[in-house]
C-alpha cells in the first residue's frame, strides 16, 4: 500500500506542471465560453444572388471601421473583371439570340462593333483580366451602346448577367482612369460570388453611444453546392436573416438554369425553417432588391412565376408597385405559417423590405432588427 | 454416414449454409462502417448492394426449392413458385447478371465511348430485367411444376436458354471492352463472372439430368445438392466485386492494418507527385502580386492555401484544381488513365450532390457532363478557369492576411517583405472563420479539432 502511495506521490510531482497547464487551459476555455454566451449569432442566409454579401459589406462599412483607401483598391480587381464578364455575356448572348431568334436581324451586331466584339469577348474569356484603361473603355462604350447588345441587354433575364453590369456600364469612364479608387457604392455593386463562410463580429453602438450587444454575422455563399456547408453554423443561432430578391421572379438560376429563382428561394426558405436547431431562433425575412422590383413590376407582370400565378394587377403606378409588394409579402407570411411545427409558433417572425445598396435603408433596418432582438432576448429572460 | 449426411444437410438455420454472402455483404459495407468513407450516390453505391441482395436470395432459393430445411407445415409462402421462379430468377441469378451487365455497359460508354452513360444505371437495370419477369409471369401463368419443385424437360430447355442468353450478352459486351487495358480488376472480374455462370448452369443442367435418369437414388439427391449449394457461394464470391463502380475502394482490405490512401486517384493510378515538381516551379517566389494560378503551382503553397480554404468550409475548389493539375500531367494518348481521373473528378466535384461539388455555371457543368470525349485534354478548363476566379476574387485576399499565410512563410524561411508586413496589420486581420471547426473535405485523416486548446498551449508556451 505504501509502495503505491509514494508511487502515486512520485507521479503527481512529475505532473504538477502539467496539471498546472492543464488547469489554466480549463480555466481560459471557461472564460471563452462564457464570453462567447453573450455573443448572438446571426445567419444570413438566402438563395444565389440574393444579397447577403451586399448586407454583409454594409455592416462592415456601418459598425466596424470601414473601408481605408487600401481595401478600397482591393476591389478594383474585382470591378474590372465584373465589367469584362458583362460585356463579353452580352456579346455571346446577342450572338446565341441571333442565331435562335425568329427577328435575328435586331441581335446582329453592326459590321464595325463586330471586331471589337470579338476582341472583347477574348479578352472575357481569359483567366487574368488585364487592367482596364481607357482605350478598352472606349471600345466596350462603343459595343455597349450597340443597339444589338441594347435589344440583348432588355432580355438579360434569360442570361446571367448580374444587376451591377448596368451600374458600371454607365460609370465607364470614372472606373477606367488611371488614379480610380472605388467609392463606397461602387465597392458595394462589386460582386463577386461568396464561397464558404466568412465572419465578423461588431457591436452596433447605440444614439447615446452605449455599447450595445455583440453580434457575431456569418455570410455564406447561396448557389446549391454551397449549402451542404450551412450545416455546420446551425448550432446555437439567435437570428437567422434570411435574404430574398424579390426582383428576380423572371429570372433563372446560375446553378440551374431550368429552376425560377423565386421558387428556389420559396423551397429554400421552407427547407431552412423546418430545420430543428432553429425551433427557438428568430427569423428575420429581407425582401430584398425592392429597387429593382419597382422597375420590373411595372414591364414584366407577377403571374411570370408559378408560385404568384394567382395574381391580378388592380392599377399602375405607385399602387401597383405597392400592391405586389403587399401580394409577395402575404405570400412569404402564408409559407412561413404552413411551414412552422406548433410548437415552434412562438419564435419571432418579421419581414422587412429592404434595398442592400441603401445605406441608410440598412441602417435603418439594422437598428429595427437589435431592438427586437433584444426586446426578445430580455423576453426570453422573463424580465419584460 | 447416410444418417450424417442427411443430418447436415437438414440444418435448421439458413444463414449458417451461406458463408459467402455474409462475406460479400461484410466486404461491401466495410469501407463504409471501418474507414467511415462517406457512402457514394447513385448506382455506385446501389448496385453492389442490389448484388449481395441477389446473391442472398439465390442461395435461399435454391435452398429452398431443393427442400434443404424441413419446415413441419406446408405455409403459402413455401412456394415452389415463389423460390424457384421469382426469386431464384428475377430476383436472384437474373439480378446478379443484370447487375454485371448495367456495369458492363457503363464501363463500355465511359472507356470505348469516351461519354458518359446515356441511359442512367436505375433506368437501365429494370429494363434489362424484364425479360425475367416476363418468364416469370409466363411460367407463374401455366404452372407446369410438380409437388417436388421439378419440371419437364419442355420446360427446362427455354429456361437453361435464357440463363445462357444473359451470359452470352455479358460475352457480348466483353469482347466490346477487351482491348482497353484497365488499371483496376475490372476485366478479370468480368471474365471470372462469365466462366463461374456458365460452369454454375452446366453443373445445374448436370445435376437435373443425373437425378432424371437415376431417379430417387439418395445419394445422388444429396451430392447434387451439395454440389448446387457450393457452385452457388463460389458464383456470389466471384460475381461480387466493386473494382468497376468504385475502383478506388476495391483496393482497400479488409485488413485493418492496411491503412489505404483513398484519397488520391492519382497515387491508386501511380502518378507520383515528385515527378514534375521543375526547378522553375520551386523557385516562384511566392508573393501576392503573384496571379494565383503560377502561385498554386507550388506545392508547399497549394497544401498551405488547401489548409487555408478547409477552415473556411471553401476546400473543395482547391482540391479540385488540384486534380485537374494531377489529369494534365498525363500524357495525351494515355486515355485510359485520362478517364479514370476524369470520371473520378466529375463523380466528386463536378456531379450535382457530389460530396465536393464545385461552385460552377450551368452551362459549364452541362458542357462537361454531356462531352462526347471524356479524354479531351480541355474537358474541364472553362471550369478550372471559373474556380480559379472564384478563389482568386474570393480568397486570395483573405489568405494573405491569416495565420496560414505567416505559418507558411516561417515554415520556407523567407522574411516577410514591407507588403505583406502591411497587408497584416493593415485591415481586419481577424480570422474569417474563428469557431467552426469542420473539414470541407470528407475523407479528412483526423484533422484535429481542438484546435483552441492547441493555440492556448501555445498561448501559455509563450508567455
């Protein structure tokens, strides 16, 4: 017996370090995990292209330091490249149409943008896109007031030619000067398809600048491949943000071409609130685009997508506009309470229409959404 | 020594007779349970499931049609028709034969035809099935069996004829894919089924003309039986095999000592990465003015960058690129091999559902899908090219600023130059993913997890 005390006593002297060590790891785990409890973590998530990024930059820009001129010229790249690719889809697109079309003759490119065409869309296809200066401005100005690449662009529902294509046709000129830095705006039309998971953490400072919760926002990328990753950030989510283009009920997918955007995103939303992690998490819906949505209402009509075919326009104008609005609204109210078990029905649900490229819509929006949030946690605390 | 061969062959318990389909179904699921290998989609894993199915049920048929187990009472589902006719043929020697010739078939597409498989592997067994269920439906109809499960020998003839019809189509199809020389047992196993269905329907003929001519001599019974029963396991052993649906998990044992490398068709097919690792590629100084399609060709770069992209849930992309670049080491005319990996990569990454599927266009996953040459040398450039912008737009800026980037600078020994240094401090040097500890890539070797206990060690190392 005594042999095996003193062995015991030999032991624990070798090892006094290392318990030592040992409990000053428990000790910091400790601190972290309960640092990290007053941490709530937000979701955005939403179909391709819906505009979780642009949310995601916009809270960046708004409660964290901003962007310097260094990380303002990162995205130059980005700009570039966003405007070869629209340029060089227009051009295979005018040509496809060209060649399918029943009235080609509108999508033939005149016989002098032909070459430059063609140049273009070389240059569209190569890995590295070289600098835009401003001869090559010039040429896709040119190929870009083209009225065959015109006739094409009206009909960009049927490509995939992204929304910020237009934005940055028309500041051409600004974004090809030598000493260009990208404003705020531009930064925010940049797009660029997110892949995996990016985080940050903020604190929205209140008026009277008392610091307010602190939030930990997690951006993920939308198309179907992405999705299988979303598994892994379901665990312990206050709010889940979900972000819908309500704008894109004409329009098919970049993963897909075959499936309606707005079906996709109806199908997504149902599948993410009948997960069972999220049977205490709030749900905040972005219908988002409106500004786009205002235009298109008014050219291409609801009843398009399936899931709206029941629509029927009652005037024109803003009360049309505001109309739909209310319809694809009700809509979205209709599937979250079909969607949502019994005993989930007390968990927070609210819409917002928001437009992601709106500073101070975001803002607005952003501060609507911590005060629920934390109406709901002090709530949940049985304190109000 | 009559009464102990009656005595054996009068066992009570059915699974004890057939050993072989218990190692056949062990064999197919222990990749899965041991190496815990995410199970693969589609017919790759159905159908050598469907085989170990058919292979049970045609043991027990003939089980039971030769009265092997004596059950007191005459139940309904005692049947000759239904063992020997269903599930002996459609649903057991028919099955097995079918299964081969849907692999046969593919196999034919994909090396001879260099495309995919036009008609999907669940729409073409069926299909090929059916002229079983129509015998089946025809005999269920006339009912020509008697009380001990025989039939005449008008009857025999077209059914020894339709058995020999698929083993003459599975000929058929071999003698198409006998030129190409594959890398894995695929024709070995090919050829081992023809010989074994053959021989196993001559033994049969044999045996039911024996016992037809010597009738109600036991020891014939009995002998004929057992001779059925063995050249009925050996048939299973020999018919069940993965190598032509899942060639990289056929080669794993079933030794667990054996540790394989599954992650790499590129080591199963010997291509060894020190080949071309040039004197040019090691000298790229790594810096991030670099475009990042000549960085990602060094190799102690790319496994950095890979790290990188795994911890933000985004690795598949660099793997893929890293596949392609093994496939473009080959040589042109190499076209087996050529396929082999690109049906590999397309299966993984490129498939939608695929356990890595790759964040790419319609239109260029439908341009590879439906290629008319798997052994093109741009197969998959549009769809490099795509991911290659994507991780270039997307990570590439996120790399230079984490610690992945400053552990892979220590690790070469170069000092950081005034760039980089700024690049670090400059904006967010926050991670871009802190708490998520999950691998993107499912044939992960034990990534370890506790990965905050580690960095606090060596917080406390430190202090």
């Amino acid at each position: 017996m005594g042999q095996l005390c003193s062995r015991h006593q030999y032991y624990k002297n070798e090892d006094s370090e290392e318990n030592a060590q040992a409990a000053e790891i428990e000790r910091r785990i400790e601190q972290e995990t309960k640092a990290e409890k007053h941490i709530q973590k937000l979701l955005l998530l939403g179909a391709g292209e819906s505009g979780k990024s642009t949310i995601f930059k916009q809270i960046k820009l708004l409660f964290q330091t901003g962007f310097d001129e260094a990380e303002l010229r990162s995205y130059i790249p980005v700009i570039h490249a966003n405007v070869y690719q629209t340029i060089k889809l227009l051009h295979d697109g005018s040509k496809e149409m060209a060649q399918n079309e029943s009235d080609s003759s509108k999508y033939v490119l005149s016989t002098e943008n032909k070459e430059i065409g063609d140049k273009l869309s070389e240059i569209g296809s190569r890995l590295n896109y070289p600098c835009l200066t401003k001869e090559i401005a010039l040429e896709i100005e040119t190929l870009w007031n083209d009225s065959a690449i015109q006739e094409t662009y009206a009909r960009a529902n049927e490509l995939q030619v992204p929304h910020s294509g237009y934005y940055f046709m028309e500041n051409l000129h600004r974004i090809a000067d030598a000493n260009y830095v990208p404003t705020k705006e531009d930064v925010l039309y940049a797009r660029v398809r997110t892949t995996g998971v990016v985080e940050i953490q903020f604190s929205p400072v209140g008026e009277n600048k008392k610091s307010g919760e602190v939030y930990k926002l997690f951006d993920v990328g939308g198309q179907r491949n992405e999705r299988r990753k979303w598994i892994h950030l379901f665990e312990g989510v206050t709010a889940v943000i979900f972000c819908a283009a309500i704008s894109d009920y004409d329009q098919m997918l970049y993963e897909d071409e075959k499936k309606n955007r707005m079906m996709e995103a109806k199908e997504l939303f149902e599948w993410v609130l009948k997960q069972s992690c999220f049977e205490k998490t709030s749900f905040l819906l972005f219908l988002n685009k409106f500004d786009l949505f205002e235009k298109k209402i008014l050219k291409v009509p609801l009843n398009v997508c399936d899931w709206f075919k029941d629509y029927q326009s009652v005037s024109t104008g803003k009360q049309e506009i505001e109309h739909a609005y209310e319809f694809v609204k009700k809509k979205f109210e209709e599937l979250y309470y079909q969607s949502t078990a019994p005993d989930c029905v007390d968990r927070l649900f609210k819409i917002y229409r928001t437009t992601a490229l709106d500073q101070k819509l975001v803002n607005k929006t952003f501060k609507l959404v911590d005060e629920t949030l934390r109406r709901r946690t002090l709530f949940e605390a049985g304190l109000l | 020594m009559r009464g102990g061969w009656r005595m054996c062959l009068r066992l009570r318990c059915p699974f004890c007779i057939c050993p072989c389909s218990h190692f056949a179904f062990a064999r197919a699921t222990f990749p899965f349970l041991v190496y815990k290998v995410p199970r693969p989609q589609g017919s790759a894993f159905w159908i050598p499931m469907i085989q170990v199915f058919a292979s049970f049920n045609l043991l027990v048929a003939i089980m039971m049609s030769v009265n092997l187990i004596k059950i007191r009472k005459r139940h309904w589902w005692q049947s000759c028709y239904l063992w020997a006719v269903w599930i002996g043929g459609p649903l057991g020697f028919g099955l097995l034969l079918s299964c081969r010739i849907v692999q046969a078939f593919q196999l034919y597409f994909i090396f001879v035809k260099k495309r995919l498989p036009p008609i999907r592997s669940f729409i073409f067994l069926p299909l090929i099935l059916l002229p079983w269920i129509a015998g089946s439906v025809f005999v269920h109809v006339e009912k020509p069996l008697n009380y001990r499960c025989e039939v005449s020998a008008w009857w025999i003839i077209p059914a020894v004829s339709l058995h020999l019809f698929y083993v003459a189509l599975l000929v058929g199809f071999m003698r198409a894919i006998q030129h190409v020389e594959f890398k894995f047992h695929e024709l070995k196993d090919l050829w081992q089924g023809i010989l074994f269905s053959t021989s196993s329907v001559g033994v049969w003929v044999a045996a039911y003309i024996l016992n037809k001519i010597h009738e109600n001599v036991e020891w014939i019974e009995i002998a004929s039986r057992f001779v059925l029963l063995l050249m009925a396991n050996i048939f299973i052993q020999v018919f069940f095999s993965m190598s032509s649906s899942q060639p990289l998990l056929s080669q794993m044992s079933l030794r667990r000592k054996q540790h394989p490398e599954i992650g790499s068709m590129g080591k199963a097919l010997g291509i060894s990465d020190s080949e071309i690792q040039s004197q040019w590629e090691q000298s790229i100084v790594i810096d991030s003015n670099e475009p990042l399609d000549k960085l990602l060709l060094n190799k102690k770069f790319r496994s950095s960058f890979m790290a990188f992209a795994d911890s933000c849930l985004a690795g598949e992309s660099v793997r893929f690129y890293s596949e392609v670049h093994e496939l473009d080491k080959l040589p042109f005319d190499d076209s087996v091999r050529r396929i082999y990996i690109a049906r590999h990569i397309i299966e993984n990454y490129i498939v939608a559902g695929a356990a890595m599927e790759v964040n790419i266009s319609h239109r260029n996953r439908q341009e590879i899908l439906t290629t008319s040459n798997l052994a093109h040398p741009d197969l998959f450039k549009t769809a490099v090219k795509e991911v290659l912008q994507l991780m270039e737009m997307n990570l590439a800026k996120d790399y230079w600023s984490s610690v992945f980037y400053t552990k892979f600078k220590e690790e070469s020994g170069t000092n950081m130059n005034g760039h980089d240094l700024e690049l670090l401090t400059s904006w967010n040097a926050s991670p871009r993913l802190s708490s998520v500890h999950a691998a993107d890539d499912p044939f992960h070797k034990g990534k370890d997890i506790f990965q905050r206990e580690i960095q606090l060690l060596d917080d406390i190392s430190n202090d």
